[in-house]
C-alpha cells in the first residue's frame, strides 16, 4: 500500500473525510435535482416542447452524453449513500461513549436521513425501471409513444414521452409513490442543504438563519415543482384531452 492510498484509507477512516464525502456529493445532486425539475416542467409546456427536450438529451454526443451523465450521478449517488451509512454507523458506534442530549439529538437526525434516504433509493431504481429502462409497460412498441416530426426538413419517428409521462402518472399508485418519494425527499433536502453548509464550515451563528431559510425555501421549490406533475396529471386531467 503506497503513500496516496494509505492517506486516503486513513481520510476515509475518519468522520471528517465521509462528511466531506457527504457534502461534496450533496451538492452535486442538489444542483441535478434543480436541473432536472425544469426540464421535467417543460411537461406542461405540451407534447413538442418536452419531446424536443427529450430528444436533444437522448441525442447528445450521439447518445454517448445521456449515459455519461447517467452513469456520473449513479456513481455520486453510490458515494453519497455509501458515506452517508458509514458515517451514520460511525455516529452509532460512537454514541455509547458520548451519550449527551446533542449527540442523541444527531443521532435521531441520521436516523431519518437514513431511512429517508433508503426510501428515496428504492424510488430511484422504480423510477429509472418505468420511465428509462421502460420495463412492464409498452412504452416502446405502442403507436400512442411514437411522433412523426420533421428534422432538418426531413422527417423524423421519435420517441413521445410527453405522453409516456402522462400515462404513466395516470396510474395512481406511480402517483402516489411518487409524491411520498418527493415528500420524504423534501424532508431529506431540509436537513441535507444546512448539513452542507456545516460541513463545509459556512454555517455560523449570525448565518444560521439565513442557512435554514435557504434550505426552507430550496426544498418547498423542489417538493411543489416535483409534485406538481403528478398531481396535474391525476386529479386535474392534465393532458387527457390530447
């Protein structure tokens, strides 16, 4: 074992370097969730806007751009769940030694991101099962799911996934997992955006407040944005008449 890993095992090891792992990662993803809940909104600006949308996306780099980004954010995702367990295992070694009313109250917090986080995951995999890998549905072989357009005055057959999404969401269970999935993502994103702060040693008396409204603020956008959708889609008839 050479110097460089030694140092990182040792980085690793400490609760430090998994927060810092944490906070890094977390960022990341806060801004992708930002990045992906405008694209998804452009569901309700109709069927050309969001199939143009998601035809560039399928299209970049001749189709090599929409992999690597998948693989990227599956990959932080993995680090940020993987240092997130650890260091909450961590954290629970630990607390026999420092039973304090602020350890414990820790100790309570990373127990609801945990379990906040796990249920997140497991919509995440739902999720990329439905709409990406598109498994148990006939999203790929029904009329309904293809739109002749035309390209570079050529014609073109692509892929309608405006009406993917709104079919999908027309089913209720995917509705509702979906809005506990946000709810709990909301919840998630509330601690998660101070934590990041803290980690990152911006958090100070005089900016804890502003710190907690941003975190507020981020996650009611994400959660009213997100679930906007379904919702739309379910109970309102969004895009039925089309």
């Amino acid at each position: 074992m050479n110097a460089l890993t030694r140092c990182l095992d040792a980085y690793w090891s400490s609760s430090i370097g998994k927060k810092l792992v944490v906070a890094l990662t977390g960022i990341v993803l806060v801004l992708f969730l930002a990045g992906h809940l405008i694209g998804n909104l452009l569901v309700f600006a109709g069927p050309a806007a969001f199939n143009d949308y998601a035809y560039f996306l399928h299209h970049m780099l001749h189709g090599a751009g929409i992999w690597l980004v998948r693989c990227g954010m599956l990959a932080i995702l993995a680090a940020h769940i993987i240092a997130t367990v650890a260091l909450t295992v961590q954290n629970r070694k630990a607390r026999m030694a420092y039973e304090c009313t602020a350890t414990l109250q820790a100790s309570h917090a990373s127990r609801t991101m945990i379990f906040s986080g796990l249920t997140i995951l497991a919509f995440v995999i739902y999720h990329l099962l439905h709409f990406t890998a598109r498994i148990g549905n006939q999203y790929n072989s029904l009329e309904r799911y293809k739109e002749s357009v035309m390209l570079n005055g050529a014609p073109l057959v692509r892929h309608n996934a405006w009406q993917m999404v709104i079919d999908g969401f027309t089913w209720w269970p995917a509705s509702l997992f979906y809005v506990i999935a946000m709810s709990l993502l909301c919840t998630h994103l509330m601690h998660g955006v101070g934590s990041i702060f803290q980690t990152l040693g911006f958090r100070s008396t005089k900016a804890a407040s502003l710190i907690q409204q941003i975190s507020l603020g981020y996650s009611l956008c994400i959660w009213l944005g997100f679930i906007s959708i379904p919702i739309a889609i379910l109970i309102f008839g969004f895009g039925s008449g089309h």
